[in-house]
C-alpha cells in the first residue's frame, strides 16, 4: 500500500512541474511573440511577425499614420493609398477634387463621376438636348443619333422619311435596307418586286441571293432552264441529285465510266 502511495505521490508532482514549466514557457513565448513589433502595430494573431494597426501602414520597416485628404475617408486596408473620396469627388494627384455635374445631369451610382439625362448625350463635356425629327423616337442607345424612326419610316439624313413599298412587297422590321422586302416568290429589283420565273422542273427558293430556284433531282441547270442529267453507262446521280459519278470501281475518264 505504501508504494501505492508513492507512486501517486510522484505523478502528483510531475503534474505541478510541468504545470510550472508551461506557466514560465508560455510567458516567455508571449514576451518573444512581441518582440520587435514596431509602434502602431500588433503581433499577427496567427503566424509571425505583425500588422500595422487600423489607420496606419507599413513604411520603412514601421507603421506611418495614413494622411487622409479632404472630402475623403480611411479604408483601412494594408494596401493602396488607404483612403477613397467622398461620392462626388474624384481622385487627382493625392486629393480629392470636386465632380462639376453639368446640367441635365446627375452623379453616377458609384460617385465618382456623372451621366446625361435621358433625353441629353454628352457632347464635350456638356449634356446636348437630343433633337428627334418628326415620326421619330428616343431609341436610349449609348451610340449613334440617339433617335431612331418609327415603323413605316426610315432615317434619312437626320429626318424620318415614309417608307413607299412597292406592289408585291410589305413592310420590313428591319433597322436597315429599304425599309421593305418582297413576298415569297419576288425579288427586289431597284425599287420593284420582279416574280421569280422557275422553269420546268425547278422549284422556288426562299433566298436572298442566287437565281431564286433549283433544278429537281435528276436535272442540272443550264442557263434559265432545267435539263436532264445524262448518265453514261456504270453511273449514278451523285449526292446533290444534279450531276453524276462513276460506280465503284469505275472512275470518270472524258466524260464516261472506265475501269482503272
């Protein structure tokens, strides 16, 4: 029994000691974590070494106080120049200068510069009044006029002009052309709407370029008109319906089908 109670007796004893020795330890380490922590500034609270404090930033191995300008405030940051202008000022070599909003004008959402009203673009400067010809409207397009024509007219200059659509043709949404296109089985010639003539054995196409129509399968075009593909012997219609290619083994030599 009696060694039983050495024995707690000896643990008991450990457990101070180095109770004592993590006390003294710590204490130390407390001491060697600040140790060369300049003015204005705290041991990082993780890591090693330190940060300047809010309102100060590293500087020649030191924290220098930020020097916050007029009309601006403190950011707080570790970077940059620490501070930013107040909305509506704007920086300019270290200050803050006033934003002079011109008329018919209003400050942008971010402060820091401005915008034209509706109605007005920015011409030099300046806010211009957006002048709309008759038939037209505000377009709120960031480029060009600023106005565009309404339906049935079309910009000319800087006025809006009727559209005339010719017989065959109807109005077009277009923002550009003519202002008119043509009616299936039409095309637009000058100012007219000329009917496309397909010859026999052809078909319309509903394209904006081309002859207007394609030959049927089995026929080629030649000129206006649609004539039989003829094949010679060992020959079939190739993948477009319109001309021939020799059968397997066969290759085309002058016009026929020969074995190579």
């Amino acid at each position: 029994m009696s060694e039983l109670r050495r024995t707690r007796s000896i643990l008991v004893s450990l457990q101070i000691l180095l109770g004592l020795l993590g006390a003294v330890y710590g204490h130390v380490f407390a001491q060697d974590s600040s140790v060369g922590v300049p003015e204005n500034a705290h041991a990082k609270s993780y890591g090693n070494g330190w940060e300047c404090n809010k309102g100060y930033q590293e500087l020649n191995e030191g924290c220098a106080a930020v020097k916050v300008p007029e009309n601006a405030f403190p950011t707080n940051n570790s970077y940059g120049r620490g501070w930013e202008c107040s909305r509506g000022y704007l920086e300019a070599d270290g200050t803050c200068r006033f934003i002079k909003v011109p008329s018919n004008a209003y400050l942008n959402a971010r402060g820091d510069g401005w915008k034209c009203e509706r109605g007005h673009r920015e011409v030099k400067g300046a806010c211009v009044e957006i002048k709309v010809p008759s038939n037209g409207y505000l377009s709120d397009s960031s480029y060009g006029s600023g106005w565009a024509c309404g339906r049935g007219y079309r910009a000319v200059d800087r006025n809006c002009v009727a559209v005339e659509v010719p017989a065959n043709g109807y109005m077009s949404d277009a923002s550009y052309g003519s202002g008119w296109a043509c009616n299936r089985e039409y095309r637009a010639v000058d100012d007219t709407c000329v009917a496309v003539k397909v010859p026999a054995n052809g078909y319309y196409v509903d394209a904006s370029y081309g002859a207007g129509w394609k030959c049927e399968r089995g026929y080629r075009k030649v000129g206006k008109a649609c004539v039989t593909v003829e094949m010679p012997a060992n020959a079939h219609l190739d993948y477009s319906g319109n001309d021939w290619e020799c059968n397997r083994p066969y290759r085309k030599q002058q016009e026929k089908c020969a074995l190579p």
